[in-house]
C-alpha cells in the first residue's frame, strides 16, 4: 500500500484537484472527499477498531451529465485507487438471469492487478531498457565471447585498427549502441524473438455449472501448463522496443508480490461505481411477479456485496467489507427510498448534484484541464491548422445548449457535444483537403447563431441529437 499512502491528500487537496476537472457541484466532492480521507484516517488507525470501521457509501443523485461519474473517475486517478465502473441495469437485461453480482469485484482486482503491475513496471522501467538496448544492439551486432587471434588490420570506417576480432567487435558494439541512444537507427529493421503464451480453449459440453472464477482458474492454469511459443518477427528498432519493453519489464517483477498488492489494495482503496441504481428501484412489496421482482432480487444480490462478504476471484479471496461503493441515479420515476430498506441503509451519505445552469456551460467550455474547447484546439492542431473562440461565440453557444436542454430533454453537459461538433464538423472535414496547414479558424458569434438556426428551430429533430 506504499503508493497509495503517498497520495494521502487532505479533504481540501482533493476538491482543489477535483476543480480542476468538475465545475460546481461543491457538495458531492466534498463528501466524496471526506469519504476517501477516512479511509487514510483509517489505515492509519493504532488500535483493534480499525478493522471495525467501515466506510460511509455515497448516493449520488442528480441528472444524466451533471458530473456523477466524473466525480468518481477523477477521484480514483487523484488517489491512485482501483476503480470499476458497473451499470446496475445489466443485472437485468435478460430477466433474472443477468450478469452475476459478484463480476463487479472480480472486474474492481483486475483493475487493481493492472493499477500495481504498471506502478511496479515504472521502478523496473531502467533496468528493463538496459536489456531491451543489449538485445537490439545483439541483434544488429552479434557479440563475440571467446578472443580470437590477433588480425593484422580491420577496416573501420575507412580506418585501420589493428586488433583482436573481439576487440574490435566491442568497439563497433559501443558505436552502434550510441547511435541506438541517440534515435539515429530507429527505421532499421532487425529479428526478434517474442515469446506467445500458449491460448488453450476450454469448452464445455452441455453447459457447466462452473461459475467464471473457475472457468478463468482452468483456462490459466491449463495455459501455464502449455509450452511457450516463441515466434520470430522482423521489426522495426522502434517498435522492437516497444515489444521487448514490455516483456523485460513483465519479467523483472514478481507477479506473486503484484497479486498480494493488488489484494491488498483493492480491499481498502478499492472503489466500485453503481451507476443507473435507479433503474432497479422499486420491488414487489404487494407480492406477484414481473420486472419488479427481477429488480429487487438483484438489489438483494447487492446487498451482501456491498454489506460486506467474501469473493473468490482468479488472484485469491476478497472482502468487500471496506471497498467504498458509489451509487448514482437520476431518480426521476423512482425515489431513493424505492430501494429495499436494507440497501438504503448501506449508503448513508446521499447527495444531491445540482443541474447546471448557463454560466456553468461557459466555464465547462473554458476552465477545466480538459475543457472541450482545449479538446478541439489540440484536434486542430495535430493538423497543424490553429482555431480560436470569440469569448461572445462561447457565450452564445453555451446559451443555446441550454436552451435544447430545456426544450428537449436535459442531457446535461453531453449537450455541449452536440452543439460543439454541429459548429466544427465542417471544418473538421475540410481539413486538410480544403484548410490548408497553418491556416487559422475563428470561431465567431455569428457563425454560432447561424450553425445552431437550424438545430433550434427543428426540435422534432434535436430530440434525436444525443
């Protein structure tokens, strides 16, 4: 857990991040903020009641788009926490029999593998290019180990060295290893050897009763058993390094070591988001049958997940008793309490976002790290055409997202997609055929108001613009 105690942020540090991402929405961050401290406060606990402390769950209610799972996204990136996305729904995509309950952990330890193995790929990452640069430089110049008599002179570079062949072989090795360091032979091509794990297919006839822990358990079980294949491939240096710097890398670290980290890590920084719960709210209390006992079923599948239970997983057994779970819904048919008293009472902290008015519109388009406008710049850039925005433009054009919003369904900040890409997509496709490189687009009101005439006046046809 060394990486994640060095992110250990106060409440007031995450919302500073979290700002530089997400506008408004003061109340959800600084709840999630909380959230995510006591889980510090709690690591770092003396006494026997640690284990007794559980993490207060988060219902998030708001809107489609006003930042529910960008808040839960962010959050996980800013803490280096495993994070796993779910949409509650898919439990009941075909009737009773839908997604088992328990995928969302065994998805959460994955991420948690991948989170670690690439923190462990970073302190290898040097010793893994000193053996990826020895390979290609073996490939281009094969080394000679045992000295052979002294030769009376070789030619190198129009120079006369007299010398050993090893020790000559060794001064054109340093040679070509500098011209490696320095990018000069990165079109070369050479022949390396990838080692191909072996992909052995595990069918069942008749249709197991193997839950997909076990089926994944046989699979890799049956796979190390195979031998490896090795496969030559001629590649270029550049994309020989690519290959070879992450097969070095995959060998330096103990995946023993990763698995009990990932474990670890996932059982108490672990965050899972159940977004869409709002689509199996409301159950049967009167009794009888149809989706509304589909519904309550998966919420009482739920239940011991995020009460806290143990899960079998592919890398070792898990609990789930301090994962901290993010519910999200819109609740606009049902309400919170829609859902079964006792999953109601396992996310004690709800909090209502707040939909986003006009002005928050013109600061999405301007302020965040990764505002859409700066999106686009960096679109156009790439074609190295520059575009820019009148400061009226933005305001209109955040004016008129709003507007569909309000007059033909609210999707929140998504609308801003819509609009945005209603204004540029002729540009876009024009360049570069049309808009030569280093030409400059600007973007102004008028050209707003005339773009979006079309999209305002036809609502019928706005309803089908997500």
């Amino acid at each position: 857990m060394k990486e994640y105690e060095e992110r250990n942020l106060t409440p007031r540090q995450i919302v500073e991040e979290l700002d530089k991402y997400i506008i408004g929405q003061d109340s959800a961050k600084k709840n999630v903020a909380i959230a995510m401290r006591n889980r510090w406060r709690r690591m770092n606990v003396k006494t026997e009641i640690k284990g007794d402390i559980i993490p207060n769950n988060i219902l998030l209610i708001g809107a489609t788009g006003v930042g529910k799972t960008e808040i839960a996204r962010r959050i996980a990136k800013i803490t280096k926490a495993p994070f796993t996305k779910v949409e509650a729904s898919k439990f009941t995509e075909v009737g009773y029999v839908g997604r088992d309950v328990e995928s969302m952990v065994r998805d959460l330890v994955q991420q948690s593998v991948n989170l670690v193995k690439t923190l462990k790929k970073e302190t290898v990452k040097e010793k893994a290019e000193e053996n990826v640069e020895r390979i290609i430089l073996d490939a281009l110049i094969p080394p000679i180990d045992t000295p052979t008599l002294p030769a009376k002179t070789h030619n190198i570079d129009n120079g006369e060295l007299p010398g050993t062949d090893a020790e000559l072989n060794e001064k054109t090795r340093e040679r070509f290893r500098e011209k490696i360091r320095n990018g000069e032979l990165e079109d070369r091509k050479i022949d390396i050897s990838i080692k191909q794990p072996s992909t052995a297919g595990v069918g069942m006839i008749g249709g197991g009763m193997m839950d997909e822990s076990s089926m994944i358990n046989l699979q890799e079980m049956l796979g190390n058993m195979m031998p490896k294949k090795v496969k030559k491939r001629k590649v270029t240096i550049a994309e020989a390094r690519k290959i070879l710097l992450e097969e070095e890398s995959s060998k330096l670290i103990d995946m023993d070591e990763v698995k009990e980290e990932a474990l670890e890590r996932a059982e108490n920084a672990g965050i899972i988001f159940i977004d869409e719960i709002d689509k199996i709210a409301g159950g049967s209390r009167s009794g009888g049958s149809g989706p509304d006992v589909s519904r309550e079923g998966v919420q009482r599948d739920l239940l011991p997940i995020v009460e806290g239970s143990t899960v079998n997983t592919k890398y070792g057994i898990v609990k789930t008793d301090h994962i901290l779970f993010i519910a999200a819904g819109a609740f606009h048919v049902a309400k919170p309490a829609d859902l079964i008293p006792e999953l109601q009472g396992r996310f004690p902290i709800r909090v209502e976002l707040e939909n986003l008015t006009k002005n928050d519109f013109v600061r999405i388009l301007k302020e965040p790290k990764n505002a859409l406008t700066k999106q686009y710049i960096a679109l156009f850039e790439a074609e190295n055409v520059k575009i820019e925005f009148e400061g009226e433009a933005l305001e209109i054009l955040a004016e008129k997202a709003f507007q569909i919003n309000e007059e033909v369904e609210n999707i929140g900040a998504r609308r801003l997609h819509t609009v945005m890409s209603q204004i540029l997509n002729d540009f876009l496709f024009d360049v570069p055929d049309v808009i030569e490189e280093h030409a400059t687009i600007m973007i102004t009101s008028a050209m707003v108001e005339e773009k979006l005439a079309e999209l305002i006046k036809n609502k019928d046809l706005s309803q089908y613009i997500l």
